[in-house]
C-alpha cells in the first residue's frame, strides 16, 4: 500500500509541474497508475465495487487537481470507474442467473431467500433496474425512481448457509478485480493503438491532387497523413509555423523525410492561403460533451477562415481526448498561460515589462489553447470512425456514466 | 391560403356564437356543426395560457367575463365527459383544481388527475385499469389540446404503467398501489427536476454577466434565484411579455431578491442585445427536433442572439418532452388569447391571437434538463429511447 502512495505522490508531482506532453502519454501513464491502485486494494467482500470506486475516485481526484487543463487525466479516470461499475453489473446480473438457478433446485434455499425480505421479483426485473442506474438519467427512469436492488444479490448472498453459495461468493470477489483489471488492459491497449486506428482512415478523406492545412505539430495528424501516403495517394500539406513554440517547423521536416510535398506559411498567413486548401486538419488537445475542441493556439482562427470558404474543417482526436464537461468559459478556465519568455526576450525588455512593481506597464498573455465552438467543426475523426459534433454526447453516454461526472 | 387554417375555422366557428370577441372576419360558408361536438371545450380561448395567465395575476376583467360566460353557458358540458364508468368523478374536474395551483407543473397536475381516477378506478385487474387510464388521458388531452405539457405528462404516465405492468410479478392490488405512490412522488421529482437544473446551471452565469429572460417560467426563475443565493454579481433583462405583462411581474419577484434588474419593452431586445451575455429561456414543450415551443416572441429573440453569436439556453424539465415535430410555425395546434392593446380595435382589423411560437434547434445552444446538460440533438434520442 505505501508503494502506491509513494507511486501516486510521484505522479501527482510531475503532472502538476508539466513533465509529462502530450495528453497520449498523460493518458497512459494515468491508467497504469490506477492500475496499480486497484490491483493493490484490499476489498472487503461485500460491496466490492464501491471500495474500488471509492479508492479510484480519491487518486483521481489528487490527479486532476495537480493539472485540471489536462483533461485527458479526468477522462481515464472516469472510464476506469465506468469500467468498474460494467463489470460490477455483469457480475451481477450472472450471479442473479446462478442464484436463480440454485433457488429453483433447493426449497430451502427459497425459503431462505424469501426470508430475508427480498419480494418475488424476478432476476429479469432486478437486472433491468440496475442496469438502468448504470445509463444516465432518462425518461425512462423519471418514474421509477432508484431501486435499492443493486445491494440486494451481496445481502442474499451473504446471508445464505449453503456451501455452493459461499464458493461462489469467494469467487466472485477474486473475479471483479480479475474483470476490471482486463477492461483496464483493454483501455491501455486502446490508448496506445488510437494512431493506428485513426490513420486507417485516412484513406476515405484525403483524394488525389489535395491541398491540405494543418496548424502546429500533432503526432496523429502526422500519422494520419503518411498513412494516405502509403497507399499512394499524392497530395500537398501547408503547414502552419504555430507561433511562439513553432512546432509546424517540427512537424514540416518529419513530413518532408517522408516524402510529402510541404509549405511552411506563418500563422497570419492562413486567411490569405486558405482559398487554396481542400481541406484543413488538425489534432485536438480535448474535445468537450457539446462537441467543441480544444486546441492548440490559432486553431480558432484556421477554423473561422475554413467556415468563411467554406473548407471541410477535420478534427482527429483518439477516444482518451473525448471529455464528458460541457465548456463554460473554456477560453479562461480550460486555458494554462505559458512563459512570456516565448514572446519576448527578457533581456531588450526588462525596462518596460511590468513585473508589478509598477515601473513598467507591458504585459504579456501567452495562451496554450484555443476553443473552437462546435458549429464550425465538420468532422470528427476518432478511433471509433467519423462522427458529427451533434454526436458527441453518443459517445460520451457510452464511455461514461452519469454519477462520475462530478469527481 | 389563409382560409384554410385551423384557427381561422375556429374563429369563423365563434363568429356563428354571442360572444363578444372584438373581430369580424369575411364569411366562408360556416363550418360543420360536428366541430362544437368533438370539442367539449368550447371556449377557443386556450386553457392553458388561460391558467398561466391566472398564475401570473394580471388577467384583464374582459377575460373574466368570458370565463365567467364560458363555464355559465355550458355547466353540463364538464360533467357529461367523465370518463369513469357511472361514478359522478371527473378527471377534468380533477385536472382543472390541481391545475390552479401556481407552483405546481402541468405534467404533475396531470398525472396527479390520473392517480386520482386510478384511486376512484373499480377495475380488478391491470388491463381493466390500463383501458380506464386510457380513456382518462384521451379526455384530458381532448380538452385541452393546445397545452404540451399535459400530453407529455399523459404520456409518460401511460407509458410507465403500460411497461411496468408488462414484468410478471406482484398481485393486481401491489401493483396498483405501487402505480399510485409513483404518480404521487412524481410531484415531488418536479420540484427536484427544477433544483437539479438550477444546479446544472450554475457553472453557466458567471460574475458580471448580464441574462435576457423572456417569460415567467418558474424553472429560470429557480436558476436565478439559485445563483443570487450564490452569491453571484449579475443582472437581468426583462421582456415585458406583452399581452401577458409577465415581464413586470418577474421583474417584481426579481427586485424581491436583489437581483439588479431592467425591464424593455419587447421591440427593445434586439436594441440591448449588444450588452447581453447569454439568453435565458423555460419552454411548455420541447419537440423532437430539438427546438422549443414556448411563449410569443421566443423565436424573435433567439433569431436576434443567433445573429449576434450570443448563446441561448433553454430551461426545461425532461417531462416537457413531446413527440411533436413542426416544421414550421403554424403547424402547431393554434392556441389563441385574447389580446389587450387598451384600445377598441376597430371591426375590419384582424388580429394575430397566437399565444406561442415554435423555435427551431439551430439557434439554441444548450438545454438543461433534469436529465442533464444536453444539446439538441440529444431529443430525439431520449424520446426514441423512451417510445421505441
């Protein structure tokens, strides 16, 4: 147990000072992290799944307070609790069908259930009501209100003297950390394959003889567009520098060594080119529940000059960037200031910066994101194919669930 | 073209009745008589706004009289549509005096009618019981056809019992008990919905904000009093909300609380929305396309913001949920009030007496519903979940 404290204080440092890039990394290193945890909780017997939950929600927490703009921290944290609370139910629902098996071969057994105070509802009815307090809130569930049922298997369980009952128990215990820890395997592999996946599609969206625009670096763009290259499609990239990190510059010299056609132009150049571009695509940082993108800075203003020409914007984002939040002031809360140093040179303008001692007046705002609403996207490509922005809240509904929303 | 619409046959209808509207209007050959019959209400005035009116406390006395007239003229029309076998109980009845509190939602006044005809019910078994259900729900919505709320409150009820009742389990008399303690909580789960949206909201106004309302819609008015609670700096603009004048009223309830607020008469919106920040507005129904149907002038408004990239928001509990889908504005069912303008109108001027308009999903940016912050699209979703 002290190892994983000292595992997640570790962590919790290098996030919150900005060790690791790349929310691709964030991502991976967070599960791993969580990983750990639950495969080193102890969980009683009864109510496994809320002591897993409880133990996951107290580290995410720590993890998103250190870097709460790096939202792809809080997205893997919620899909590991959602992980827990599917598998809780799958097992569930199993072990209603066994017991409900067992009851109709032994009387006793019946009598026993029936004892404790649980009515003669069918498994059928109690798995439906639990099922549903797993999907958010809907119609459906207005009038129901919330059925107790989801505790009612461990109290007939345990309350039970049979033997067969209690080897089942025992093995139910081993086989929910078992399951989470294989879904939490499976969203490991999913991170780290979202590249791949994405690139496979580039095939269906970039034609021969295109011009596309890109701003700043992303390693899925980059993937994305030597994959339309491999299978022979020609075509030509404007890259956009990204000013004051220059990234596009980066990303220009990979794109040339593998042998695309690349044009460097200036970020206050995109208005002027976009009359020439087919198609704009770039890689998102988050993407949020209404469908809007978080990026890197000057995205807003590529997205803007794509709607007034009327250009396909495409937004590439793996399922770890998609956040459940809705953005409400994202371009102040959702947005980390870097060092003006990247601006401005410290030295030539030490006499007229204002350090607050009130002998200069001249400030510097050096912004890392930039929100751009969802009505100007076209398309999201993630590793699940091509999506609307309207449906963005599908994905979330499947990813996560409602009572992880607020951590 | 015109000749053709509903409303204008309703109005030719009452032309042929001594009431006295202030309009005349060139006669078509008079309508069949078959449409007094079908309607067994006869006063074309919509009920609804009727009672929002009511609720709001600024009702006209030329409104009174009709109302007065209405009910006097036709006193058995009331009792000879109950709906339950033999017994004197009316739903209707029922309806109309949980209808009259101000605080409570339409859905909730609905299905609290229809727990009441499940209590006064001498059915012996789920299917009887779900027919008389049936026959309680088509009258309340025959009655008042224009009000959203009450048919997607029938209809949620209905759909509730009919899919609870479809799980073998427990005797007729637990089951109906069961149905009964829902629909009575349910009252509660409205008062709970518009907490739960005021919550969800918060995160949304933020200090120094300036918010547009239009209408007095009690689940906005919750959000605001919410975030004044809160502590948050903000103000508000009012619409007068004419012929209603439920922009005064708010405006009153506002001032109550602190809350710095400005009314503006309803031309006024598109001159201040330069220095507003967000629009805030309820709906009576939300369809399934994603837009709202809500009070006159809500189309006007959103158009407005839509054009000066201001976002509107919309209020709505999920019970508000309709399966509507109009395409444009007239295809509504037309629900008139009389309108005020403190003048005669003279007899050859018509006048436009719709109470609502039908706003469509692309200039509204968020809805915040009990089931959560959704965008539009997200509707017809939840309403396929529910019905399919």
């Amino acid at each position: 147990m002290p190892d994983v404290q000292s595992m997640v204080a570790e962590f919790v440092n290098k996030l919150r000072k900005r060790k690791i890039e790349g929310s691709q990394a964030t991502a991976k290193c967070t599960v791993e992290l969580l990983r750990s945890v639950i495969s080193h909780q102890r969980v009683p017997h009864a109510n496994q799944a809320a002591a897993l939950i409880d133990a996951v929600k107290a580290v995410g927490q720590q993890l998103v307070a250190a870097n709460p703009v790096e939202l792809a921290v809080g997205n893997v944290v919620r899909r590991v609790l959602h992980i827990i609370r599917e598998e809780d139910l799958s097992l569930t629902t199993a072990a209603m069908a066994g017991l409900d098996l067992l009851d109709a071969s032994d009387d006793d057994d019946i009598d026993n259930c029936k004892g404790i105070g649980y009515p003669a509802m069918s498994a059928a009815v109690v798995a439906a009501a639990a099922r549903s307090t797993l999907r958010p809130p809907s119609l459906q569930t207005l009038l129901e209100g919330t059925p107790e049922s989801a505790t009612v298997p461990y109290t007939s369980s345990s309350g039970a003297d049979s033997e067969s009952k209690t080897a089942d128990k025992s093995s139910l215990t081993r086989k929910l950390k078992h399951d989470v820890i294989e879904g939490v395997n499976q969203l490991i592999h999913e991170i780290s394959g979202c590249h791949e996946q994405i690139a496979e599609q580039a095939i269906e969206h970039i034609h021969q003889n295109e011009v596309i625009l890109t701003l700043g670096s992303s390693r899925t763009v980059l993937e994305f567009l030597c994959a339309a290259k491999e299978k022979k499609r020609s075509f030509r990239v404007f890259v956009a520098e990204g000013a004051p990190r220059y990234q596009g510059h980066l990303l220009a010299k990979e794109l040339v060594a593998r042998g695309l056609q690349t044009t460097v132009i200036t970020d206050s150049a995109v208005f002027a080119m976009i009359s020439r571009v087919n198609m704009v695509i770039i890689g998102a940082h988050a993407v949020m529940a209404n469908g809007g993108v978080i990026g890197p800075v000057g995205v807003n203003m590529a997205a803007l000059a794509a709607k007034k020409h009327a250009v396909p914007f495409v937004v590439l984002a793996g399922s770890h960037k998609l956040c459940p939040l809705y953005p409400h002031n994202p371009e102040v809360l959702l947005n980390e200031l870097r060092s003006p140093s990247e601006l401005l040179d410290f030295g030539e303008f030490s006499d007229c910066l204002d350090f607050g001692a009130g002998s200069g007046s001249l400030q510097v705002v050096n912004p890392t994101f930039d929100y751009v609403p969802p009505n100007l996207v076209s398309l999201f490509i993630t590793d699940t194919g091509g999506h609307n922005p309207s449906y963005m809240y599908r994905l979330i509904a499947d990813y996560y669930s409602a009572d992880d929303l607020v951590m | 073209m015109w000749r053709s619409s509903a409303s204008f046959i309703l109005d030719k209808h009452l032309n042929n009745k001594p009431i006295s509207i202030t309009h005349s209007i060139d006669s078509p050959p008079p309508p069949s008589a078959s449409m007094a019959d079908e309607n067994p209400n006869p006063n074309p005035i919509s009920a609804y706004y009727e009672t929002r009116a009511a609720h709001h406390g600024i009702v006209t006395s030329e409104w009174l009289e009709q109302a007065q007239a209405a009910v006097q003229r036709y006193p058995d029309r009331e009792n000879s549509v109950s709906p339950v076998s033999g017994s004197p109980f009316s739903v209707i009845e029922e309806f109309n005096s949980w209808r009259q509190q101000p605080d409570l939602a339409e859905a909730v006044a609905a299905i609290r009618a229809l727990a009441a005809v499940i209590r006064a019910s001498e059915a012996t078994t789920m299917m009887e019981l779900e027919i008389e259900l049936k026959k309680a729900s088509d009258t309340l919505k025959a009655w008042d056809t224009t009000s959203i709320s009450l048919t997607a409150g029938c209809d949620l009820f209905m759909r509730y019992v009919t899919r609870t009742s479809a799980l073998e389990f427990e005797d007729f008399n637990s089951a109906k008990s069961r149905v009964l303690g829902r629909a009575e909580k349910f009252g509660e789960i409205s008062c709970k919905a518009r907490r739960v949206i005021a919550i969800l909201s918060q995160d949304f106004i933020f200090d120094g904000c300036t918010i547009l309302v239009h209408g007095f819609s009690r689940v906005v008015f919750e959000i605001l009093k919410t975030s004044a609670q809160n502590k948050k700096l903000f103000r508000v603009l009012c619409t007068e909300g004419r012929p209603d004048k439920t922009g005064v009223l708010l405006a009153k309830e506002l001032a109550k609380l602190d809350i710095p607020v400005k009314l503006l008469i309803d031309s006024a919106v598109a001159y201040s929305m330069d220095e507003v920040d967000m629009v805030f507005v309820g709906a009576d129904g939300v369809v399934e396309s994603g837009g709202i149907i809500n009070m006159m002038g809500t189309y006007q408004i959103a158009l407005v913001a839509h054009s000066m990239n201001k976002p509107v928001y919309v209020a709505a509990e999920s019970y508000k949920f309709a399966r509507l889908y109009p395409l444009d504005q007239k295809d509504l069912e037309p629900a008139l009030r009389p309108n005020d303008f403190n003048v005669p109108v003279p007899p050859k001027v018509e006048v436009e007496r719709s109470a609502r308009d039908y706003t469509p999903p692309q200039y509204l940016t968020l809805l915040f519903t009990d089931l959560g912050v959704l965008t539009p699209s997200v509707v017809s979703d939840e309403l396929i979940q529910l019905y399919l």
